[in-house]
C-alpha cells in the first residue's frame, strides 16, 4: 500500500521518542508503511522518519497536524507532515546547459520524481524548446549586475503566483542575492562539479583535464548565502584516466551531475532530507 502521509522530525535525544509518536499514529489508525530513524551524538538529536498510510475516512493531513501536535510540543520536536500523494510543486532554474533539466523532465516525464513542474526560468532562450517539448511554460528572465533586483522580483512573483515549494537550480549560471537565498532557505537545491574549490571559473573540466586528475563527480546541495557551502544532499564520482580528452571529461561530469541531482531532487520531494545544522540526515 502507498503511503498517505509522511511525517519528519528532530529533537532532543531521550528515551521513548519512537514508543510515543507510534502509539499516537496507532490509536488514529495509521498504519506504518515505512521507518527510518538516526540518533546524531555529536549533537545529541534525534531524526525520524515514518510514512504511513490511513484507512478511508481517516484523519486528513489538517487532522493529523492537530493530533501530532501535543506530542511534538512534549518532546521538543521541530516536525512537519506532508501529504505523501501530492506532488511537490517545482520550479526548474536553468542557463544554457541543457542536461540536467533534460534528465529532470525526462524522470518526470516517466513518473520517477514525485514532483509537479508549473513553470521553468531561464535567463536565456536557448532550452525554450526543450520545455515546450514537455508542455511547460519556460519564463525568460535576462539578468545583469544593473537589473539583478528586478530580475529577483520578477522571480518571486513567479514563486507566488505557481506556489512553488522548491527551487531545482539545473545548472543556473546566476548567483542568488543572500536574500533571496535566506527567503528560500531549504527550498533551493543546487548542483555543481565536484572540482571546486580547485577548479573555479570557466571550463573547469579543462583545467581538472590538465591537472591530470583521475576523478570526476558532482554535488548537489541546498543553497545559502554562503555560495557552494550549503549542507550537502548527494555526491557521486567515477574514474577517469589519460586516454580521456577533456570533452570526455565533460560528459562524464554531465552523466554525473544529472544523476546527483535527480536523487537529491526526488529524496527531497520524498521528503528523505532533514537538516542537521550545516549537515544533512538522508533517509534514502
């Protein structure tokens, strides 16, 4: 059976955490589909997550809020509840680099993320007509030093008007302003090789290429205002060696990239991530 709900939290470690939220979603009639739990001593907090599925005419998502609550203000717990049935609505960010968003929509396409796109931004044309493949609105927003503070307001207003829940930067060559990036704070993942803080600026695979390095990967992350420094959700690398030109070197960071970010994208929308100060707890 598929789950109905899928309740997250974190609080201070103690004994019977798990024996009182079961027993809570027990006497309600919830039946556990799935539980994963972490127990953090270097910061002595406890993470968990249930999924759980309700018989018809159970209580609704409003409804469980209300009956976790007491529970939740007893032990501390910094907790939410999502509707495991609906798709988390997505705004897909992109520059002129087309093989994430085209993975994205393709694993979307199929069924494989539990997400809704509404709407991609760009601040290029370029991918227009790979949105428009998929049926999707695709939003041109030119952004420069002088029209960065439009450009963000138009953004936000896109936000609003689509009620985006999370913010996928698929190779998004433009820096969010701090404020932006603490407004949207853990709603916006990003992706990136895996060479920085070595390999900064242009064509990075070209300078990793003659450096001779042996590994190329990726790293998906949330954003903050400490550009490329936000807690971490996924990497991945795979080995390379002297035959490879540096063209190679750059599919393979491709293929690498798309496949970190769609598992960082599709555990987020599973809501399998919970922040764990500049770290992350992934219940994958």
């Amino acid at each position: 059976m598929r789950a109905d709900a899928i309740l997250t939290l974190s609080c201070p470690d103690r004994p019977g955490i798990v024996a009182a939220v079961t027993q809570v979603l027990f006497e309600h009639g919830a039946n556990i589909e799935e539980s994963q739990q972490f127990d953090d001593d270097g910061s002595d907090t406890f993470f968990m997550r249930i999924a759980y599925s309700v018989a018809s005419g159970g209580p609704g998502i409003d409804e469980w809020r209300r009956i976790i609550a007491p529970t939740a203000e007893r032990l501390g717990m910094d907790w939410a509840i999502q509707d495991a049935r609906r798709p988390v609505r997505t705004m897909i960010m992109v520059s002129r680099f087309g093989h994430c968003l085209n993975d994205l929509l393709f694993r979307w396409n199929s069924g494989a993320l539990n997400i809704d796109i509404p709407v991609i931004v760009s601040n290029h044309p370029d991918l227009e007509p790979l949105a428009t493949m998929y049926g999707i609105p695709f939003v041109v927003i030119p952004v420069t030093a002088d029209t960065k503070a439009e450009a963000e307001g138009r953004l936000r207003d896109l936000l609003a008007e689509h009620d985006i829940d999370l913010v996928v930067l698929a190779r998004y060559m433009q820096i969010l302003s701090d404020d932006l990036s603490r407004e949207l704070s853990g709603r916006v993942i990003n992706i990136h090789h895996s060479f920085l803080p070595s390999f900064k600026g242009a064509k990075p695979y070209h300078q990793a290429f003659r450096r001779g390095v042996k590994l190329v990967g990726a790293t998906a992350h949330y954003v903050t205002a400490d550009l490329d420094e936000g807690p971490i959700i996924e990497q991945d690398v795979m080995r390379v060696d002297h035959r490879m030109t540096p063209e190679d070197l750059v599919r393979a960071g491709e293929e690498s990239e798309s496949r970190v970010l769609a598992r960082a994208v599709r555990w987020h929308a599973e809501s399998r991530v919970l922040l764990n100060g500049d770290r992350t707890v992934v219940f994958s």
